[in-house]
C-alpha cells in the first residue's frame, strides 16, 4: 500500500512534457462540443453539478457549519445539506460558492494543467470525488460518483501520458465551460419565471440585494475564470500556430 502511494505521489508531483498541438486542439474541440452539444452537456452536467455541491459543503465545512450531506439527481440538479445559523457571512459564503466553484475549481485545474501536472490534476479529481462519495445521500447520486470514480482511476492508474494530456485538458475546459453555461442557464430559467429556489435567490434574501445582480457576480467569475484557464492552456498552442504562420508569410 505505501509503494502505491509513494507511485501516485511521484506521479502526480512530476511535470510532464508539452503535450502536441494537435492533441490541445482536439481536448479543446471536444470540451467545446460536450458542453455545447445538448446531448452531451445532459451528461457532463452531471459533473459541473457534482461540483457545485462539493464547493458547497467544502465552504460549508470552513465557516464551521456542520456538513449532512450532498443529494444528486437524474435531472441533473444537486442539494448540499449542512446545518448551522441560517444567517451570517457563513451562510452567504456557503451559497454563493455553488455556482463560482465550477468555475473556480477549473482555473485551479488549468493553473496545474498548464505546468504539465496532468497526472497531478486527475488525481485530485478523484479525491474530491471520494469526497463527495462519503457525503452522498440518496441511490442515484450513489451511482452516479461509483461510475465517476472508476472511470477517473482507471484513466489516471492506467492512462498513457496522452491520455493523460488529453483527459486533463478535456476534463479542466469542461468545467471552465460548463460553469458559464450553467449561470447562462439559472439567468434563463429566472427571467421565465422558474428557478426561484436558486442560490442567486437565496443570496439575495440573505443580502438584501437582487438575485439578479447575483446572476451578474456569477456571470463574471466563471467568464472570467473560462477566459483566464483557456488561456493558459490554448493561448500558448495558439501563440505557436500564430509564430510558425508568421514565419511563411514572405517579409
């Protein structure tokens, strides 16, 4: 046990070399149409929500609230249970963290994908899914981190280095992506009168301001969040293209 311990650590502490254009290009085309491509966002959306609620608890857990637990749905909507005062900075931290921490979470992602800990980067995604497995409540949300874990450890444990690549960009530009489209869908149902349980609600019955204005916060982390991790993990794959196009145009 300790010799696979020491394995994951060495691995995951270790940089790996700048993956091939090619292989940035293809995670970024295919975190793109996962997201936009409503089908598919049906399912990865499972994954920004299972976020969602683990920032929740996590924020829960640091303003000393007392955390019950997280509930995962096949509508692809989530509750994180914790209890406490109903009232407070705490309270205002803790909600406010469910939607900014998609969006968070992945700049952290793209911070550690950029320097070329892929390795370390998936990891980390597996423990904060055996996080999240030890506070799960309800059968659904149960099955839904089951398959989540093994998938994310089988492709860490046994992955190449270009799976490895591929996956954690793939995986970091999803959650980036998928924050903002998520805020863009709570703006939606909002504006068609729905969703008046939501976090930008419950925040502004705690703050006494809009939930619209809310809405606009939540907007303006993840886009900038989305701006900041696609840079550096395109930009330089960009930066390149642009470089190697310069030097054919004739001077």
């Amino acid at each position: 046990m300790t010799d696979v311990l020491r394995d994951i650590w060495e691995a995951a502490t270790t940089a790996s070399p700048a993956p091939e254009t090619a292989l940035v290009l293809a995670a970024a085309a295919t975190a793109l149409l996962l997201v936009v491509w409503r089908p598919a966002w049906g399912v990865v959306r499972h994954g920004v929500t299972t976020v969602h609620e683990a920032c929740h608890l996590a924020v829960a857990a640091l303003t000393g609230r007392r955390i019950m637990g997280i509930r995962l749905h096949s509508d692809t909507s989530g509750l994180a249970l914790s209890k406490g005062r109903p009232r407070g900075p705490g309270m205002v931290l803790m909600t406010a963290a469910g939607y900014t921490g998609p969006a968070i979470v992945g700049l952290a992602a793209a911070f550690g994908v950029g320097r070329g800990y892929d390795v370390g980067v998936l990891w980390a995604l597996v423990v904060l899914a055996l996080f999240v497995l030890l506070m799960i409540r309800n059968w659904y949300g149960l099955w839904t981190i089951l398959v989540t874990l093994a998938l994310l450890g089988a492709l860490t444990w046994w992955g190449t280095a270009e799976v490895h690549a591929f996956a954690a960009h793939t995986v970091t530009l999803v959650l980036l992506a998928g924050a903002v489209r998520a805020v863009v869908e709570l703006g939606l149902s909002r504006r068609g009168g729905r969703a008046r349980s939501s976090d930008a609600d419950a925040l502004g019955r705690l703050t006494h301001l809009p939930g619209g204005l809310w809405v606009g916060v939540f907007a303006l982390v993840a886009a900038g969040c989305l701006a900041l991790g696609a840079w550096w993990l395109v930009g330089p794959t960009f930066s390149g293209l642009a470089d190697a196009a310069a030097a054919l145009l004739p001077r």
